[in-house]
C-alpha cells in the first residue's frame, strides 16, 4: 500500500485522569498509531499530547512510554513524525528528537508545503491578539531564568505541583471549552487576517477541545481536530482533499 496519507491530532492530555481512564486512553491512541501506520507518510502531533510534561536533564516524566515507544517505531520505519508544543507541553528540551526521532515546533504557527499544497500548522494558543492575559502567561512559562529556578526544586514537589495547577487551570476554562463559537473563534480571525497577507490552503490547528471545520472567505479551509479526552478526532489529508474524522474501537472511520 502506498503510504501517501498525512494524519493531524491534538491534545490526548495523557496524565488528566486516573490510570483506569488514562490506560484506555493510551490503549485507544496505540490503536490508532497502528491503523496509520499502513498509509500514513507523516504524523504531526498538534500539541497538549500530555497534560504536563516537564523535561529535566537526565529525567522525564513517568509513564505513556508505550506512546512513545510507538512513535519512535514509526520515525524508524521512514514516517515524519512532527510535534508542535501545546500550552501544557512546551517544556520540552531535546529528548523525543534525541531518543525518538520527532521533530518538535514551537511557533504558535508555521507554514508547510505538503503535497503541493500550503498548510499553516500550530497548537493553537495564543493566536488571539487581544488576550493579554494569555500573553503575560504564555511570557512567564516561557521565560528561561524561571526554568533554571523551577527545575532546581525537588523533582516530586515541581512535578506534583504542576500537575495541580494543569488540573485547576482547566477546571476554570472546561466551561469556555465547552463553548463552540464557529466564526467568532479566535483562531477562526485568525486564520482570515492571515489570507489578507499570505496564501494557505489549509489551516489545522487543535487547542480549543472542539472538533471544528470551516471553509474560509478565500476558499482555504480550517480545522480544528479537538481532544482526546471525550472523543477520537483526526484530521487525514490525502494528497487531495484535508478531512476531518473520527477513530473508533474497530478502527472503522467516521466523518
């Protein structure tokens, strides 16, 4: 079989729920990574594929390493594999290019040709001008100095706490999450205020939780690949068309 097919998923967020949840979770997502591997010639990871992740010099956080594993399989049979750091998982330093073999990204967006067409990719955090606040956020966990002073505390403490916070934060923001605003979707202006300087012919971003597809004013399309946590999106590209799917138990798909 020709393996000529690109596959788009986001935030699994493996480590939000308790290890019953978060064992079906990796066992569903390994399925998936089996059903793609048999066309698929790249995969690009959109971001929060852990709920917290936190690289420090020789250790990285315990468990979902038959994912990785998996991913590694992969980029040694010849399938690119991309990773583009969500706002749960941007502290990554050099272990899943090192060790894996995955290519990480992390703008807010880039553009790729892939397949003769033009595809803007990102997690899809902060592509809102005026959310300040994010802004600030986004600087703070950004900022180099505080990754020396948060990697010297204890290694159960600074784990242990952020993963609290992860928890609280979208405790706050799971009724925003909720919320399907279509056209007024941040990333949806975005993605306009983009075709008024440069070309794209796809945009495909995750973030926002909700499985989303548009056709935007110039014909370009957007999506938006959700989670994980409640459902199974993707998004397939065939060298044709880009769709948006869903992965079931019996590897059938779904529109």
């Amino acid at each position: 079989m020709e393996k000529n097919k690109i596959y788009f998923v986001s935030d699994f967020h493996f480590g939000l729920g308790d290890a019953r949840q978060e064992r079906e979770k990796e066992d569903k997502a390994l399925r998936f990574l089996d059903f793609i591997e048999k066309d698929a010639c790249r995969l690009v990871l959109l971001g929060d594929i852990f709920d917290f992740w936190w690289e420090y010099k020789q250790v990285v956080p315990k468990g979902f390493v038959r994912f990785q594993a998996k991913l590694a399989d992969l980029t040694s049979k010849g399938i690119i594999v991309d990773y583009f750091a969500g706002n749960h998982d941007l502290w990554q330093k050099d272990y899943f290019a090192t060790e894996l073999g995955v290519n990480i990204y992390r703008r807010k967006h880039q553009a790729f040709e892939l397949g003769g067409k033009t595809f803007v990719l990102g997690h899809g955090d902060g592509l809102d001008s005026k959310d300040y606040g994010y802004k600030i956020m986004d600087a703070v966990f950004s900022c180099r100095y505080l990754w020396w002073i948060f990697t010297s505390l204890p290694t159960s403490f600074a784990i242990g706490f952020a993963r609290l916070w992860s928890r609280k934060n979208r405790d706050r923001h799971r009724k925003y999450d909720m919320q399907d605003k279509k056209t007024d979707e941040p990333m949806y202006r975005f993605c306009e205020q983009y075709l008024t300087k440069s070309h794209a012919d796809y945009f495909v971003f995750g973030h926002r939780h909700i499985k989303n597809e548009f056709v935007l004013s110039s014909g370009a399309k957007y999506i938006n690949t959700g989670s994980w946590i409640d459902d199974s999106p993707y998004a397939v590209f065939d060298m044709q068309d880009l769709k948006l799917m869903k992965f079931e138990d019996n590897g059938a798909l779904q529109n």
